[in-house]
C-alpha cells in the first residue's frame, strides 16, 4: 500500500526591517542653508519610508552648528545616544563633512557605531562603515574634509584680517559690550549700562578695590546684562577694555586651531589693529590709561595694594618654595587667648592628596617676629626695617624659615610654635588657679584638682593627659607635680590607679567621688612612692603607691639602631656638661631639703 504524505503550505518569513535614521546638519544660520537643510530632511524621510525592508527611526538635523566638535552638537550627540539605546541599526548621512569634519571625532564615533553594530551609510562617497574597506575610505576621505574645513577658516579669517586693515567697525562681526548696543554697524551707547561703566572707572579712580564695588553692586541689587550679580572678572574687563574710549582695538585674542576652537590672547603673535574715533566714548582716552597704570602699580604690589583686604609687612612676603603660595595670615581664639599664625595658601584650595604641601604646619606670627629680630639685629621688630631689608622668606620644612634679604644674604632660622607656653605665663596661672578654687566644677578640674599636694616643694599636683603607647587605647590621665617641669623628682600617679588605692584606703568597694570630697581633705606625696591620706576627721593614714606594671612591644634591631644614632648625635660635650650641672643643683636642693634646712 502506499504511503501518501500531505504537505502543508508554509508561511512566508518576512525578514526584520531595520530600524533606520538620518543626520543632516548645515554650518551657518541663512535662509539658503535653511532651505538646504529643509530639503535633506524631506528626502531621507521619503528615502526611509518608500523602503519596505526599512523601518522609519527619525531624523536628526544640528543647524547653524560647526562640525569640527561633536559634544557642540546636540542632534548629533541624542542619535548616537539612541544607537546605544537600541533605537537605530542604520544610520544615513549625505556625505563625510556633514557627520564630521574632525577626523579624530569621526573615525571615533564611526568605530562606537561600529562596534554596537550599527552602521553609517555616506551617500555622496558611497562607504559604508560596516565594509571591510570602509574605516580605510573614511579615514582618507576625513583628512580632506578636516583640511578643507581649515581651509575654509583661513579664507573666513582673511577676510576679517582684510576688513580690520581698512578700519571697519564690524571687521571682527557685531561683538557684545556691555554700555553699547549696535544701531546699523555702529555702536551705540546704552545710557543706563554707560553710568554703571562710569561709576567702575570712578570706584576705582577713588582707590577703591574691585572686591569693594562688587560688594557695593551687590549690596544696591545692580545686576549685568544678563541678569547675574557683578563679580572680580566682570569688573577687570570692563577696566581694560579700550572700546569704552570710542576706540577699537582689533584682534585682542584669536583662535590657535581651528578644529578644537581653542582661543588666545594675543600676546604678540599675530599684529593688532588700533582704529581710532568709530564710537561715541564712554570714558575719556587721558582716564582709560590712568587706570592701566593704576592697575599696573597695584599688581606690582600684589595685596598690599587691596585696602579691602586684612594686610601687613608680612603679606606676600613669605612663600612656599613647593607650592608657589603665599602664606595666609590667620586669626584664631584658643582658650580665651587671640592667636595670630601663617599657614601655606595651598590649604585654602582643593588639592589632591598627592598634590598638597609637603611642608605642613604653621608658623605663629610671634616665632615669625622673633626670629626677624634674630635675622636683622633688632630688640624688637619694626615693619620699615623689615621691608627695607628683606625681599622675602621661604618655608623649606616644618617651623624653618629661610631669609632672602635685598643685599644677597640668605639666612635660615628656626621658627618652632610656642603657643602655649607664650599664653600660660604666671599671670594667667595664677588667674586659672583662682578660678579653680573658687568654682571646682570649672572646666578642667575634678574632685582631686587642689586635694594632691607634693611633700617636697608644696606644689598641687595637675592633672595631665598622656596618649597611650597603643593607638587602639584610649588616652591616660596622671597627676604630676608642677614643678615636674622644673626638675621636681616626685612620682607621678596614673588617675586609674590612684582611684583604686583610695576606695582600699576609704574601705569602699569602689571609688566614689562623692564620699571622696566629704571624708578626704589632702593626699601628700612623699619620696619616691608614700602617699600620706588626711581626713577631715583627723585621721592620717599611709600607703605606697603602687604603678602599674609597664607592657611594651620588643624593639626590633632596626629600631634599637636609630636610638643608638639619635642619642649619639644629641650627646654631645656641651649637652652632658648642661645635664651634669642640672643634676648637682637638683641633688644638691634634694639634699637640704630632706635635712630641713
């Protein structure tokens, strides 16, 4: 029997329309281009939709907008967005020069495009990207459009060269200026913007600083054309600018590369061309140069010449040999105390770690006249002799400072901070003590704060702060005598400690600060070791203070070398002979006293 089989028709696969756009763009705003631009619109919508394999993705088009930079055009830059979103496998352009005319910016883009796997179709050369001989054509045939969009500069450039040459006032097109405005081609001032220029010119014929106008601007609500408030750079142009004299000055700045737009003040490179008497003036020639000559002086004088600004001798003079700031001077109030110190003008900016001043510190404005003094042979520091004398100062490490005087000499001194010893002199001691007495819960006294006495000199012992030898710990409190400084040989007690043997002393389970101040009223140290406890009952007792044990980590040998090093460096005759001296005087008191003479 035979076997029949029935087949079934089959449904046609209809291949995937590809999703396809167009770019258009045109370089300058004309009604010719525009219509040029209106017609490649027309015809890539046409093209896209009669194609049935093609599904329309969109037209883009940048008008009036130069091709030599990507990022400036914004239809280019929303295509290419889309691409990578997905929303275009195809994309049309008329030719190399209306996608591009940057090689750098169309081989870069065309190999993203590429890469996503969309491809760029250029009519008039007839490339496709996505070709095995298409980035070789792109390439070559880019070169010709960037150099031709040179060349087309050049030629605009010239002209303008040409035009300024004969002294036309729109040589260089119709710029903006604040105080004109153009009626034709030839400016026109603007009453009420020209009494805001002559009221700058005036400010500053009256020796006031830009900063100060600007805050008068501020202060009044005086706003730019624009609608934004009157900053430094603002009022620095309007300064300089010699079109305010009915004058044009022409070629002030150019462009160095016509691809990248990148422009420069011209300083020389190119010539420059003075055309006199095309506008009304604002502010006469005479008054104009005044003010440059002004501004010259006051430059040459760097902040000195700003009365707006805090300033001294000191401004300006000292410099900061890594970074090339001056130091800042600087307020501060430390512990009721006016301070006045100098820091590195790198601290003020936002420097990257690696970029930031090597040097550190501060330098206190007392260490910095002291060692004036020291340099220039003075009692006491004077400000005239000081800027007769010295040019300026360098800060090559921490608390050194290295002088430059005007005659040649270079001398380096020390600077070290003394800021506390500076403000805790025996006035301020004994203003301190007496607020402690009277108020025992002012900041910085406890319960033991008048109550710990040394034996042997009759001196309070004060509370003092020691970090502890493990960062991971917290900080240690000890109490120590204040003669300890002096030479006072008495023991230190560690608060911690010393708390423990006063709760066994009291017979408490622990101490309490409280019952403390009701049964205790002083603890004596004697010797190295005795404390002596009197109670307001009477009652005296003893007992040996008794130091935690000492935990340390091993030295490694690297370690043990270096203090060997430092010790012989510091050991020197003269340091042994002042420390022998030192010795004798404090056994010598030691002996008398235990003698009780």
């Amino acid at each position: 029997m035979k076997k029949i089989t029935e087949i079934k028709k089959m449904k046609p696969v209809l291949p995937e329309r590809k999703k396809v756009a167009a770019y258009c763009r045109v370089s300058m705003e004309t009604e010719r281009l525009h219509h040029s631009l209106s017609a490649q619109v027309s015809r890539y919508s046409e093209l896209i939709q009669s194609n049935p394999q093609w599904e329309f993705a969109g037209i883009y088009a940048d008008e009036g907008i130069s091709g030599t930079k990507a990022g400036s055009r914004p239809e280019f830059m929303r295509m290419v967005a889309d691409c990578e979103s997905g929303k275009i496998d195809i994309v049309l352009t008329k030719s190399i020069s209306r996608f591009a005319r940057n090689t750098v910016d169309l081989l870069e883009t065309v190999r993203h495009l590429k890469d996503i796997g969309v491809e760029v179709r250029f009519e008039k050369e007839n490339i496709r990207s996505l070709s095995d001989d298409g980035e070789l054509m792109l390439t070559l045939l880019a070169s010709f459009a960037q150099e031709e969009s040179v060349s087309i500069s050049n030629n605009v450039k010239w002209g303008i060269r040409k035009r300024m040459q004969e002294g036309l006032p729109n040589a260089s097109g119709h710029f903006q200026i604040y105080g004109y405005q153009w009626d034709g081609d030839k400016l026109v001032p603007v009453p009420e913007e020209a009494e805001i220029v002559k009221r700058i010119f005036q400010n500053f014929l009256d020796g006031k600083s830009r900063l100060e106008t600007e805050r008068e601007f501020a202060s009044e609500g005086i706003k730019t054309r624009s609608g934004a408030r009157w900053e430094d750079s603002n009022i620095k142009k309007i300064l300089e600018n010699i079109t305010y004299t009915g004058n044009l000055l022409f070629q002030k700045e150019f462009i160095s590369d016509p691809i990248n737009k990148h422009r420069r003040k011209n300083r020389g490179e190119l010539p420059q061309y003075f055309v006199e008497n095309t506008h009304e003036a604002i502010i006469d020639y005479d008054t104009w140069k005044y003010v440059q000559d002004e501004m010259e002086r006051r430059r040459e004088l760097g902040a000195l010449a700003n009365k707006s600004l805090n300033t001294c001798c000191f401004t300006g003079k000292i410099k900061c040999p890594y970074c090339g700031f001056s130091y800042m001077h600087n307020h501060r109030n430390k512990n009721g105390h006016p301070q006045e110190y100098w820091n590195c003008g790198s601290k003020k900016k936002k420097q990257k770690p690696d970029k930031k001043c090597p040097v550190g510190g501060t330098i206190s404005q007392k260490a910095l006249e002291k060692a004036c003094c020291e340099v220039l042979g003075l009692s006491e520091f004077d400000e005239t002799v000081f800027l007769e004398k010295v040019d300026h100062i360098e800060v090559p490490e921490k608390y050194t400072l290295h002088f430059f005087l005007k005659d040649g000499t270079e001398v380096t001194r020390p600077a070290p901070n003394t800021g506390h010893q500076d403000c805790w002199t025996s006035e301020y001691r004994a203003l301190t003590s007496k607020k402690r007495r009277e108020h025992p819960h002012a900041k910085g006294t406890t319960e033991l704060s008048g109550r710990i006495k040394c034996a042997a000199c009759g001196c309070n012992f004060r509370r003092c702060t020691q970090p502890a030898s493990n960062p991971n710990k917290p900080k240690m409190h000890y109490w120590r005598c204040s003669d300890h400084s002096k030479g006072c040989m008495t023991v230190g007690l560690r608060e911690d400690v010393l708390k423990k043997q006063i709760a066994e002393v009291m017979g408490i389970p622990e101490y309490d600060a409280d019952l403390f101040k009701k049964q205790i009223q002083v603890i004596y140290v004697k010797d190295k070791d005795l404390l002596e406890f009197h109670f307001k009952d009477g009652r005296v007792e003893t007992t040996n203070y008794v130091p935690p044990e000492k935990t340390f980590t091993p030295r490694s040998e690297e370690s043990r070398e270096h203090m060997r090093q430092l010790m012989k460096e510091r050991w020197t005759p003269e340091y042994k002979a002042q420390m022998s001296s030192k010795m004798k005087k404090i056994r010598s008191e030691k002996f008398w006293n235990s003698n009780g003479k």
